[in-house]
C-alpha cells in the first residue's frame, strides 16, 4: 500500500476522469503557484555575477558535450555542484538549445527549471506528507503559508542551487521525522513502514549530499543529536541508523571526497566563517524580510506552544528544531549570505499552520480570531503604506529612489493590492470568519509577488531589450 494511504485506500473504484479530477482539486494550489513560476520565469534575464556564471559554465558544458566541471573545484566553490548542473543541462539538451558552438545565446528560463520543479513536487510532496501525519487542514494551511513566503518565490526561479538543496534536505528531514513517528507509535502504519522512511531519508540526503557537500551532512547531524537530546530517546538511535541507506549515505560519502566530485570540509574556511558573523540584528532582518507577514505571528505561536503544552509532543519539538538549526549553522558557514536558512521555512509553515489551523475551522472563540485577523490585517497596511509611500508620495532616500523607478508602475498596482487585501482581512476578521484570513492573506501577497515578479522584474531587467551572448572566457579550463 502507498505510504499516503488517506490518498490511496478508496481510490480503486473510482473511474480515470474521477480520479484526475480529485488530484487536481487535491492540488490546486500546487497547480496554481506552478503556472505562477512559469509566468515568472520568462520575465527576466540573468541577474549578477552568479547566475550569469552558472550560465557560461552550464552552457559550456553544454556545447562541449562535457559532463563534468573544471578540476580545479571553482564550481563547487560557487555553490555549483556537477549534479546541480547536470539538472540545469538536461532542460537545454531536451529542447535543443545549446545555441550554437559559435554564437551561444543564453535561454535564462531553461536554468531556472531545476529551482521551479524543485519548488513545485516538493510543495506536493509536502502537503501529502501533512496530510498522512497532521490533518488535512494542517496540510492546506502550510501550503499556502510557504506559497506566500517572499523567500521561498524568489528561491523558485533563481538560478541557483538553493531551491534544490532545501527541497532534498527538508524532505529527508520530514521522511526521517515520519520514520520516528511510526517507530514509536505517535502515527498509524505497519510494523516495517518506520525502515522504508529513514531509508528514505538516508537516502535522499545523499542525494542533497552531492548538491552541496558536507553542509547537509551537518545540519542533518545536529538537528537529529539535538532532538534525541531533548527526547532522551537514544534507543532510537539504533532503530534508525540500523539502515541500507545510511550506507549508502557513507558510501557514497567516501567515494565523492576521494575522487573529489565534493569539496573536503575545510576547517580553516568554517573558523574563518566566525569572523564574517554579522550583527544578530542583520538575521532577524533576514527573517522579517524573507517570512512576512507570517514572521508576525511569532510571539502568538510560541504563547501557543508554551500554554498548550504542544511542545512536548515529538512532532513540535523536531518542527522546532528543523526551524531554528538553519540559521547558527548559516551564520557559522557564511557571515555574508541570507538564503541558507530557506531549508527552516517549511517546518515554519507546519508550526503556523498548528496555530492556525482551530482558527481556520473557527474551533475558538471570536476574540481569538479577531486577534489573528488584526496581525494580518495590520502587516498588509504596512506593506500597503510602505510601497504606496516609495511609489506615489515619493518618500526615501536618492538611493531608495534610484531603485524603484523603473518600478514605479509596478509598486503602485502592487500597493492598491495590499490595501484591498487588507480591507478585505480587516472586515473578515472583526466579522470572526477565521476561515478566509489565511487564504485572503496567501492570495494578496501571492498576487503581489507575480505583479513584481512580471510586470516588475521585466522593468528592471537591464537587457530585456537584447540578447545577452556569453562571454568569450572558457570557464572549462579554469583559471590559469
């Protein structure tokens, strides 16, 4: 039987067309924020030095017909592993792209594939995986949560190896996290389920492994020793390490240093990561930046965690930890960088959507209710109030200024957007309708994310209006 059995144990009788019609209506929001990337991904060309390096390296390999990047590890060092790679050639090779020997052109959209299917199953895969060990409203509501997380859009459809590093990671965690549920009975299966799921998650940390090195390694070390810690539960140890794909694991762990397809984790670059360490201040910036308007409901879920006493349970604490790991452990590797912690939203969105969820089915009093509609409500109007300050009143600094000119159309449309969504908030709330608050929230800034990820990203995008060729360097040959 399939492992998501609420998906699978009254399927058979159902006719094809039933059958597609129940996973699009499962799906719809997956579906939705899929056509959503794809709008977006066509809207502009490549930004900074790293994708337009992963670009002239990708295509190089490309058109050589090579499979493997320079010797001398600048890929690697450029958060490029040959596996992320491998996926960003695939896309051009079935298309036909490669552009010519003589005069390559770039296709940025065809190296944004890896990072918007990467978002799309994992977003799948997700709500299935909540629906089997929550509840199926629990499900919905993380989904919608993570769609709406302004970090985890922009991850989508950059060229870069983070989207693909968080969804191998973050579902290894959650098929690890599967494979403790059911080994100690806090979730229904049978008696051999919990060693298909860590083998799972052995293995598909293998796979993240060889996207981006060690970095897997010991985030999924620490997020696992902390939690048996806090569980004083070391008998599990032997349950889940006993496992093929932990051998695998190390296997292919021994194999990739030697030949050196992964980078050796180098002591001196991690110590020296210390001294790159910003002020604490910078990564609860990166927090609000990259989570809002769900960053502000923060206080009211640790209130929840504590007085329910719900973070006694295995499940919080682990969500809890897969949160927090990330961010000490990104500070540790690179002082300079706010992607790495992407990997935390997912469990994020799990915790939120638990404290959403009894005012999602309006399971409590008004009063709470008002309360969760009046934070929303209150970080649209201040969204609303910043874009509509920065693009009609024309407030900020010269630099402010500088940039969001040729945005000023875009801004403009996106702030009539906020202010409506928040209206809209505002009355559901004061009204006790705690089941639209989420998802009028989640389409107001979903909204706003495809007018400045189209409309905005197209403005700003400085060779729109011609082609980009690549550079004349042979980054095949390294650095002389």
């Amino acid at each position: 039987m399939d492992e998501f059995d609420e998906f699978s144990e009254h399927r058979e009788a159902r006719l094809p067309g039933q059958q597609l019609g129940e996973l699009v209506r499962e799906n719809r929001v997956v579906i939705l924020y899929g056509l959503m990337l794809i709008m977006v991904m066509f809207s502009r060309g490549l930004w900074g030095p790293d994708e337009r390096f992963a670009a002239d390296l990708t295509q190089n390999l490309l058109v050589r017909g090579q499979w493997l990047p320079p010797a001398s590890g600048m890929s690697y060092s450029s958060g490029l592993s040959p596996l992320y790679l491998w996926l960003a050639k695939l896309p051009a090779m079935v298309v036909g792209a490669d552009g010519g020997v003589s005069t390559p052109v770039y296709l940025p959209w065809l190296m944004r594939i890896p990072s918007v299917l990467s978002s799309v199953l994992f977003l799948f895969y997700f709500r299935r995986w909540a629906s089997r060990f929550f509840q199926s409203d629990v499900a919905d509501l993380a989904m919608l949560i993570l769609c709406s997380t302004p970090l985890w859009f922009w991850q989508s459809q950059a060229i870069q190896v983070d989207l693909l590093f968080t969804a191998m990671l973050g579902w290894s965690w959650l098929c690890w996290l599967a494979g403790y549920l059911l080994l100690r009975h806090e979730a229904e299966g049978d008696q051999e389920e919990h060693k298909r799921w860590f083998r799972r998650s052995y293995l598909w940390l293998c796979c993240t492994f060889l996207v981006k090195g060690s970095q897997a390694l010991l985030l999924s070390a620490l997020l696992l020793v902390i939690f048996l810690l806090w569980q004083k539960d070391w008998k599990a140890v032997k349950e889940s390490l006993l496992n093929p794909g932990l051998v695998v694991l190390l296997f292919i762990a021994i194999l990739s240093y030697f030949f050196g397809f992964v980078a050796v984790p180098n002591l001196y670059l991690l110590l020296r990561g210390l001294s790159q360490v910003q002020p604490l201040w910078i990564y609860a910036e990166y927090l609000v930046r990259d989570s809002f308007p769900w960053v502000l409901l923060l206080p009211a879920l640790i209130i929840f965690l504590r007085g329910s006493g719900a973070h006694k349970s295995p499940m919080a604490r682990f969500l809890m930890i897969a949160f927090l790991v990330p961010f000490p452990m990104s500070i540790w590797a690179d002082g300079t960088r706010g992607t790495d912690p992407l990997v935390a939203y997912p469990f994020l969105a799990l915790l939120l959507a638990g404290l959403l969820q009894p005012v999602y089915v309006e399971g409590v009093g008004v009063a709470r209710i008002r309360r969760i509609g009046a934070i929303l409500a209150a970080a649209l109007w201040l969204a609303a109030s910043a874009f509509f300050a920065v693009s009609v009143l024309r407030l900020g600094s010269l630099e402010v200024q500088g940039l969001v000119a040729p945005m000023l159309g875009p801004l403009r449309l996106a702030a009539l957007v906020l202010a409506m969504g928040a209206l809209s908030v505002s009355v559901r709330g004061a009204a006790g309708e705690g089941e639209f608050l989420v998802r009028e929230t989640t389409a107001t800034v979903c909204v706003v994310l495809l007018i400045i990820g189209t409309w905005g990203f197209h403005r700003l995008d400085p060779g729109r209006r011609t082609p980009q060729p690549m550079g004349g360097q042979n980054l095949l040959q390294g650095s002389k």
